[in-house]
C-alpha cells in the first residue's frame, strides 16, 4: 500500500468558540444536530455524535467500539461515541458523576449515580451558572498548559474561553481491542458493538454469527478457516474508515490502530462561563437535550445509555443548549 499520503498531525476543533475565518459547526461527518463533535473528556479525548451505524452496516462493514467506547478514524484520531464508565469523572456528592464538558460549555455527566438510579428529581430555589472548571482536565493528557483566549461565539457574544490542546491519547484506560482475528476468539479479544438498544460483544461467535443477527446471508466475515477480514494498514484503515467505504472492504472489521495517529493532537477553545441560547427549565426532568438544572451544577448534560445509539444533545437543527461555534 501508498503510505506517501498526507497526513493532518494537527486539528483543530473549535468548542464553543469561533474562528472568524471559519464558516459552519466544527468539522467531522455530521451527526445528530449536524455536528459531530460534542464535547471533550477529562482525559482529553472528544466525545462525538453518535455512529454513522446506517452506514457502516449499509456497506457491510463493521466498526467496534472498545470497551471504553471509542475507536479510532485517521482525522478524528481516537475519540468515543459512548459513554461506558470507563474514563475519569468527577464526583461531588451522590448525583451522577460529571466525565466532561459538552461544546458550549455545560457538564456532561453520566447516566446513572452511585447507586445505579438515574437523578429523578432536583430542588430549585436560585438560578446558578456554573463556570468551567478546567482542574478537572487530567494534566498527563494536555500538551500544554490550559491558557485563556477572547473568542467569538455563535450568538455573535465575545467571550473568554479555555484553549486546551490535548494529546488524543487517553491516560485513563487503555485503548482497544477492535476487532478479533478468529471466529474461535472471547471477548477479551475484540471490542462491543451498540445495536438494538443493548451492548454486544465483538467476539468471534458475534462475528460468526452476523448473517442470523441482521438476517442476512450476505454477512460472511471470515474465511474457511476461520480467519476474520480486519483491515490490518494504515492505508486499509483510510479507506475503510469513513461512511462510503468501496465495495473492497465489503465484510471486513475496520480496526484502525493507535500508532497510526500518534502525533495526532486537539485544541478546544470553551467558554468559561456558557451561555444559554434557550430558556433553561428547572423541570427535573431531562429535556429535548438530554440536560437538566440544579443548583449545585447548574444547566448539564446527561449521557443516553450506552447501546442505546444515541449521546447527548439537542434535537433539530441545534445540537446544543449553549451558544458553540459556528
């Protein structure tokens, strides 16, 4: 294969904070909103849309998730499309953990407490805004130290934000498996796949078994040894890992791995203090965003549970309760 291909090294993703050279919502295939970015991790990495899964499985291909939720394209670099647990949060009292901040500026934080509930009600009394914390950001995933910068927002307010170049490495758990080798492998051998709202494991049986799991027989990853197709190059990885894959790679598991974007890094520019572009209710209640208020963290975003193939975000044409880039 032709490595001698360009290779972006360094990107640079706008959260909340515009680049007036730039026109549109920070780059990527579109997802739910028109966005696919939605936010950042404690340990660095970005939290995206939820999976293009139409069309992956439209091309009959497959692209697991590692148990942390994440995988790897060659522009994205290593990023998550769900929350599983995995990475550092950030617990203040008995309410679901924070693991993030979205692209406006609010906390994410996950679906479940301590306990296993999901938060069912909130007391309001004052209305509070919550300014980012950027303590929370694991030191040993920044490239450099958190600085401030006077951006301009997509409600056309100026505002102070925190740029934090990030090493698109996560510190916090190890990356991968993806895809096993071998229709005889366990689950400790490959990642999870989120289908039919639950959470399957990507072993050699789930591999095996594709054509009864879709009904249809067109599904047969594996050769008459056993051996399952996996993109094994960086350049396999390129021409796999995006929603109009060719006919090649039909049947085969896209695994991109971790030394094909090394020197990948990240910058993120958040308002400090985010700004709500609708009313916030004070319902406890999730709302079309899947957030809700209370006085302790005031507006924040509540992950959709893992397998459920959705995130976080607003419906319609804006992703997000907060003013982002535009």
């Amino acid at each position: 294969m032709n490595k001698n291909i360009l290779i972006i090294l360094s990107i640079i993703f706008m959260i909340s904070c515009n680049n007036p050279l730039e026109k549109g919502p920070p780059g990527g295939p579109p997802g739910l909103g028109g966005v696919a970015e939605r936010g950042v991790a404690f340990n660095g990495v970005r939290f995206d849309a939820p999976a293009p899964v139409d069309a992956i499985l439209g091309a009959y291909t497959l692209a697991p998730l590692d148990d942390a939720g994440g995988h790897i394209n060659l522009l994205a670099g290593y990023h998550y499309h769900a929350a599983t647990g995995l990475t550092h949060k950030h617990l203040q009292d008995n309410h679901e953990a924070q693991i993030g901040y979205a692209m406006d500026g609010f906390g994410i934080y996950e679906q479940l407490d301590s306990s296993g509930n999901e938060t069912t009600s909130e007391t309001v009394i004052n209305e509070t805004i919550i300014d980012v914390d950027p303590n929370l950001f694991l030191t040993e995933g920044l490239v450099a130290s958190i600085t401030t910068e006077t951006r301009t927002l997509s409600n056309g307010e100026q505002a102070s934000c925190y740029k934090i170049i990030t090493k698109n490495i996560p510190t916090d758990h190890e990356m991968g498996p993806w895809c096993p080798s071998h229709i005889t492998n366990d689950a400790s051998l490959g990642g999870i796949w989120m289908e039919y709202g639950e959470i399957h494991d990507v072993d050699g049986a789930f591999v095996e078994n594709m054509h009864i799991f879709y009904s249809d027989d067109t599904w047969m990853m594996y050769d008459d040894d056993g051996n399952i197709y996996v993109t094994d190059t960086e350049q396999e990885c390129r021409d796999a890992a995006n929603p109009n894959v060719g006919p090649e790679y039909q049947n085969f598991c896209v695994e991109c791995l971790p030394s094909y974007v090394t020197d990948l890094t990240h910058t993120y520019y958040i308002p400090i203090t985010p700004q709500a572009l609708t009313p916030v209710s004070f319902e406890s209640a999730l709302d079309d965003c899947g957030g809700h208020y209370d006085e302790i963290r005031g507006y924040h975003y509540h992950v959709a549970a893992a397998g459920s193939n959705s995130f976080f975000g607003c419906s319609g044409d804006n992703p997000f309760k907060g003013a982002y880039a535009n």
